[in-house]
C-alpha cells in the first residue's frame, strides 16, 4: 500500500480511510490524496505542508478526511475538509471566519455528523472547543473551557455522540453536553483513555 509512494512520504503522517480505497498523505511537495485501487492522485495541495505536524481523520464512511496542520505559525493554521473525490473546502483559516487559532486536537463524531475542533483561544479564555455541523455546512457552537496547562489536550467522542470528554493531564476529568454545552466533571483528577459502548450512561 506505501510502496508507491514517494520516498521522502515515508517519514510523514498519513490517513488511510476506513474502507481502505483512499490515503491523504504529506510529502515535501505538499498534501495529496491518493486512490490506492487505481494508484491515481486525485487531489494536491502544494502549500498545504505541515511536517510531523499534522492530523488527518477520516469520517466513519470513507467519504470526507478531516486535515489540520498542527504547530504552524497563525497565518497558516487551518482545517481543510477534503471529500473522497478530491473536492476540498476549508472551513477554519486565514480566509475563513475564524482564523489564527492555535489547533490542537479533532475528531469527528462517530455518527459522521459533528467536527469537534479543540483551539487554544488566547490567554484571557483558554482552551475552547468549536462544533462544526458537517450536514448544516457550519459552526453550531462553541464551548470554552478553563484553562489547562497540558500542551497536549484530546477530545474523546461517546459512542452515542452526545458527549465530548476533554482529557488533559492535572487536570479535572470533564464531559461535556454536545447539545446543550453543559460541563460536567466527573473528578478532580484522572486520565480517560475512551468511552464504553458496553454500559451506556444516561445523564440526569
């Protein structure tokens, strides 16, 4: 599967997709996305590059990838929706209505709905968390959290998609209510590692 890719791809991030027909791959002449059952490239970016930085997520269908470029400088952070047939549309960036966000972490629901964008909103407001509605075509919230000094916050979607969980280290183990934005902690300290789809929990 990556032995048609170019040497230098190696070393970089990759996003395979689930029903393993596409990669969105980074190489030192931008970001590309690859048909592996025709070996065709469908799609590239030469200015989209972000080295070891960089995530890439795709939706449970295999329809969408979701691409951030991590620890760039303002002006050249972005979220870049990419569609399976090379059709891309960016929807956080410098041209886009919220720009020079500090990126931090994404995931999509696992109903393919939702794009939960966690930034690094500024010293005075902390870490915040935007919601983008993939079948309205836009935000639909934005939810800040008090200020966490991990460097290295995530987000962890439940399985039923109504609540994000932010996981930080020393730092209170919070959920929060994808509908309503509600934050609830659920200790003082503690580190999730993921969700139970084994005992569903229903909030009062």
């Amino acid at each position: 599967m990556l032995s048609d890719l170019p040497e230098n791809a190696s070393s970089f991030a990759k996003g395979i997709s689930p029903d393993m027909t596409r990669m969105l791959y980074m190489s030192g002449d931008g970001l590309f996305l690859k048909d592996l059952e025709r070996n065709l490239t469908l799609w590239h970016d030469e200015n989209l590059f972000a080295g070891f930085g960089a995530l890439m997520f795709w939706s449970r269908d295999s329809q969408t990838v979701a691409f951030t470029n991590l620890f760039e400088s303002p002006e050249r952070r972005v979220v870049v929706l990419i569609s399976r047939d090379g059709v891309a549309k960016p929807i956080m960036g410098p041209s886009s209505p919220i720009p020079g966000l500090y990126l931090e972490d994404l995931r999509w629901s696992p109903d393919g709905r939702y794009l939960a964008i966690l930034v690094w909103d500024g010293d005075n407001v902390g870490d915040s968390v935007y919601l983008y509605d993939f079948e309205r075509n836009r935000y639909v919230s934005r939810c800040p959290i008090a200020k966490s000094t991990d460097a290295t916050p995530q987000l962890l979607w439940s399985p039923n998609n109504k609540y994000l969980a932010y996981v930080a280290r020393d730092y209170p183990l919070i959920i929060m209510d994808v509908q309503s934005g509600e934050i609830i902690q659920l200790a003082n300290e503690g580190r999730a590692v993921g969700w139970s789809d084994k005992f569903p929990v229903e909030w009062p």
